[in-house]
C-alpha cells in the first residue's frame, strides 16, 4: 500500500515536471518575445555573421534573448545565418521571428541622381546597401570594366541612368555595378538610339550633352528648348560656350569637387580643358554630372527653333530668355549682367 502511494506520487511529480516543461517550450516557442512599441522593427544583419552577431543585433527588440537562441539552434537557424535585411514585427513569438530570418530578406530601393563624380557615387549608394564606400568606389573604378564595356574614364559615370532600383541589402559591390551595366543597357533600347543617331550622337554623346543641359536648367519643362540650342550650334559648328562645362573645368584642375561657384568669370574662359566649351568646340569628352532621364529625354526630342543663344531670364527667375541672333542676345546678357552685378555675386 505503502509502495503504491509512492509510486502515484511519482507519477504525479512527473506529470507535473513533464506539464511545466511542456510550458516552457511551448512558452519559448509561441509566446510573444518582441519588446518594442512600433508595429514592425528592421535589422540588418551583414554578410558572413554568426548567431552571437545576430543575438547581438536582436537583443533590444527582445524580451527574452535567450529564448530566441535556444529555438534558432533547434530549428537549425545557427548554422545557417544569412545577411540581408529582416522585418520583425511587433508581438511575433521566437518561431516566427526565427522563421521571418531564415527566409524573409526584404528589397531596399536604392536611387541617386546629380552625382559629379565616382566617388560622390559611391558614398551616396554605401547610405543604401551594405558595401561601404571605399569597397564601391574601388569596383565602380575597375578601368578593365568600363573598357570592355565601350566606356572611356570620362564617359564611365554616363553607364548610372538615375532612378530608384529594387536590390536586397546585402548585394556586392560587383553585382550592383553590373545590375547598372544591364539597366543602362535596357535603357539605351533600340527606339532611343535611333533617336540618338538621327541627332547625330551616340548614346555617350547625349548623356555628356544631357548632362549640361541638366546643369544649365532645373525647369524640365525647359530643358528640350535649351536641349535644341546646343543642337543647333554643334550643326553650325559654333562652339557651345556652356558655363557649367567651365565650372566643371575649374573644379576638376582645383581637384575640389565641393568648391561652390556662382559666377564664371572672363579669366576662367582661358583654362584650357576639354571641358571647357569656350575653347574647346564640341561636346566635352564626357559628363560633367549625371542627369537625370528628363535631360537626356530632351537631348533624344529636343524642341525645334531657330534659336542659338541664352541667358538667365532674371524676370521670371528660374527661366532663360533665348535668341535667334548674337545682338539680341547681348541685349538680354547685358540686363543679367545688371542684375547679378547688383547682387554683389563676385565668384
């Protein structure tokens, strides 16, 4: 009788131990563990991390870290950490959460536009992926790269058409540098470069072209008039006397990309670039900043006229006012000089 007692009092104790285990695991498992107030949290986890460098990441939107960490190694997630980046939402239990990091990496959009330079490039898309600079620049420089793909060093920038791009976080260096090959490539599709040739222009051409015609006006309802102007001087073989091109040409031999200049001076007509098309005739060897599609759409369909010069319009600020003829032009130069002289702009 007594053995009996015995014996029901361990099954009970075991009952018991077993029902309190079954708790926790299911209490580890399906209860909620996230310990922020926003519907949904985002962790970024780099290429090549461990467990402890996820746990790390996680450990403040969780309530119970450890929880997270016993389920990642009994559902196999430990051995198999991937970089990218996850959405957590609010109230998810440490199988969801486990679940939502083995396979759900989430689409970055990625865009830029009005870069000079390689290098400004590169920092503004190491902000939006997770190759730093340095390691973007390095490839987005690769001179092998841009040769084998008809680029020179002057026109490789003109292969970046600005948008907004859908890549996941943890993309590499090279294959967002080849993603541009291929977009640029879509771009360049068999309408706009017949477009391209009947002005005459490659498609280098027109984004060197377009890029000018971007610095000189922001308004895009202008651009394909300012767009036919330098058309029509390159038909005539009249040089294109662009101040953009100068300022560009000035910044580059000061090797000072940031230096601001609101004015070009008669002095700095003489610095002989190639960039420079008061010197130089023709369009300059290459862009002197990336511009946006609106540009280059009003290099392939310029507006048609008769006119071969421009000037600020300081009546309707934002705007230019064009010329047929170089007497009529210096009417119009002579009020902007007024007026810029009056606002004391010396450089």
């Amino acid at each position: 009788m007594y053995l009996r007692k015995i014996l029901l009092l361990i099954v009970v104790l075991g009952l018991i131990l077993g029902g309190v285990f079954a708790y926790k695991v299911y209490d580890a498992i399906f209860s909620p563990n996230t310990k922020f107030e926003n519907n949904e949290a985002f962790i970024y986890i780099p290429t090549n991390s461990t467990i402890e460098d996820v746990s790390e990441l996680m450990e403040p939107l969780l309530k119970n870290p450890k929880t997270f960490l016993q389920i990642a190694e009994r559902k196999g997630y430990s051995s198999n950490v991937k970089g990218g980046k996850y959405a957590i939402q609010k109230g998810m239990n440490n199988n969801d959460i486990v679940n939502s990091l083995r396979s759900n990496n989430i689409p970055v959009q990625v865009s830029f536009n009005n870069q000079e330079t390689l290098a400004d490039l590169a920092g503004r898309i190491s902000s939006q992926i997770e190759p730093d600079s340095l390691t973007l620049l390095s490839v987005l420089s690769d001179k092998s790269f841009y040769t084998n793909n008809g680029f020179t060093e002057a026109t490789q920038i003109a292969m970046f058409i600005p948008n907004s791009y859908e890549f996941f976080w943890n993309v590499s260096a090279e294959n967002f540098r080849d993603r541009m090959l291929r977009e640029y490539n879509r771009f360049w599709n068999e309408e706009r470069r017949a477009k391209a040739e009947l002005q005459g222009l490659t498609p280098n051409e027109v984004v060197s072209l377009a890029s000018i015609v971007h610095k000189e006006t922001a308004k895009v309802d202008e651009r394909p008039r300012v767009a036919g102007v330098y058309l029509n001087r390159i038909k005539k073989n009249i040089k294109l006397q662009a101040d953009p091109t100068v300022i560009f040409a000035l910044k580059k031999h000061m090797g000072n990309f940031d230096t601001v200049i609101k004015r070009v001076l008669y002095k700095d007509l003489e610095l002989d670039s190639p960039y420079n098309t008061y010197k130089y005739a023709g369009i300059p060897p290459g862009p002197i900043t990336m511009p946006d599609i609106s540009a280059i759409q009003a290099v392939l369909n310029p507006e048609k006229h008769d006119y071969y010069y421009f000037v600020a319009n300081v009546e309707n600020f934002g705007y230019h006012k064009f010329a047929k003829t170089l007497s009529q032009h210096n009417r119009n130069k002579a009020q902007y000089i007024r007026w810029i002289n009056s606002q004391n702009i010396n450089r």
